[in-house]
C-alpha cells in the first residue's frame, strides 16, 4: 500500500485533466492528500480524475480556471480553503505552446508570445500569489512548477516556449529566495512525455513516430509518460525533499546531454 506521509495535506494541481497533471493529481491523492484537479476546458476528464483521487481513499474536487486569469487563480485557492480550510502543496503544471520551427522568426507574432507567457510564466506567478499566505501558514508548503528542458537547453516546440521556460526556472529562483524559509519552491524539468497533447495536435501514427524518435535521441532508452514525470513531482511535493529549495531537476532520459554533445559537433 502506498505511504500516506501526505495524509491530511491539502493541494492544488493546475491542469490537471490529463497527462503529467493528471498523474501528480492521482500520486498526492495515494498518499493521502486532497487535492483540487484544475482544468481550463476538459471538464470530463477533471471529473474522472476526481473521482479516481477520491478512489484512494482522499477526497477531490474538479474545479475551472484559466491560470492566465488573476480571478481564476484567486478562485482555485479558494475553492481549496472553502473545503478543507488549508493549502499545503501548489503544482504549477497548466501550460501552453504553439509549434514553431525555431528557425521560422516569421511564424511567431507577440501576441503568440504573449499568450504563452500569459499561462506559462504568469499563470505560476498568480497561483504561487493567490496560495501563498495559506502555504506559509501551513508550515510546511511546497511549490513544484512544471517547467521543461526547453528552458534549459533552448529546444523544444518553439523559441516562445522554450524562452517561457527560462524564464520560469528564473522564476522559480526568485520565488525560492522570496518565500524561504516557510515555502520550498522547486521545478521539475521533463523532456519530450507521451501525452495525449501530441496525439490531440499530431494524430495517433505522427504522434507514435515522435515518440520512437524521442525515444532515440535520449541516452536512456526510456520515453517518459505522465505518471513517469509524477515521481520527480511528488519527491518535491513531499517530505523526503525537505531541505531542497531553488533547484531545476532535469527529467529528459538524459537527453540535455545529448543535445550538448551534438552542439559540440
């Protein structure tokens, strides 16, 4: 049976219809934690993941909010308050992207920028804002923001996701600093994961040969799914990273590295 250390904690988990969300929504909830599933539009799958929490023996709530929005921000720690009267653990993990090949300048606008910008980057900030004065109050808060290797080694779907991710890991180190000690913040930086996202934007057979080909290009032989990615997230939602605070944890099968070397070539 899976260790409830987690066990009267309290969370919120943005985008947490599907994918890495979904699978960290599902992990605190196993050990113990209520947790609110967040989603923007696929209400359907909130309310499974929901009542798939609730199955371990915690309880969820599926609740809509755009993270991009101030007020929805302020209504997801509410909703948190409202029904268990404290919040513990924020997982900034709602995102967006457009794919832009990095060479095509022409094929992003400031408003793509913007609007990316607006859920990767603003978004966390309005959360971590909206949830900090309960997350200090519980004495033991976390912050885990789903950042991406994009931000660290410049690749990825387009120039405007991975600068989001940059400036997110800064982020990540600024909010460290400003809400230590009562508040750990830390972010999880995944490579490619094998999420419906692909399969939803490419098709079931292009979204299988980005995953083969991913899958080559690591030095692990391992592609990564949602629940994969969940490990890392529930190591810095929980107890046994304590005294970890401003760190990046690359997640990528060791693909940074490889993309290091071929820079190198």
């Amino acid at each position: 049976m899976e260790h409830r250390d987690l066990e009267g904690k309290v969370a919120i988990v943005t985008g947490a219809a599907t994918g890495i969300g979904a699978a960290s929504a599902l992990g605190l909830a196993r050990r113990g934690a209520k947790v609110i599933v967040n989603y923007a539009r696929s209400q359907a799958d909130a309310d499974k993941i929901a009542e798939q929490a609730k199955g371990f023996g915690s309880d969820a709530r599926a609740v809509q909010g755009d993270v991009s929005r101030d007020e929805d921000c302020r209504k997801l720690a509410a909703a948190a308050l409202d029904a268990w009267g404290r919040i513990d653990i924020l997982v900034n993990n709602a995102g967006t992207t457009k794919f832009v090949n990095h060479s095509d300048l022409d094929g992003l606008t400031a408003e793509d920028f913007q609007n990316i910008y607006a859920v990767n980057v603003i978004g966390p900030f309005q959360m971590t804002r909206a949830c900090v004065p309960a997350l200090k109050k519980s004495g033991e808060g976390a912050i885990v923001n789903i950042s991406s290797i994009a931000g660290v080694a410049g690749i990825g779907s387009s120039i405007a996701y991975t600068a989001s991710k940059g400036a997110l890991n800064t982020m990540t180190l600024s909010l460290a600093r400003a809400l230590a000690p009562e508040i750990r913040v830390n972010a999880v930086c995944p490579g490619y994961v094998a999420t419906t996202w692909f399969t939803k934007r490419f098709g079931d057979d292009a979204a299988e040969r980005i995953k083969e080909n991913q899958g080559k290009a690591n030095l692990l032989p391992i592609t990564a799914d949602g629940a994969e990615i969940a490990h890392t997230v529930l190591f810095f939602c929980g107890p046994e990273s304590r005294n970890v605070t401003g760190e990046f944890l690359l997640t990528d099968s060791g693909l940074h590295l490889a993309v290091m070397a071929g820079a190198r070539r």
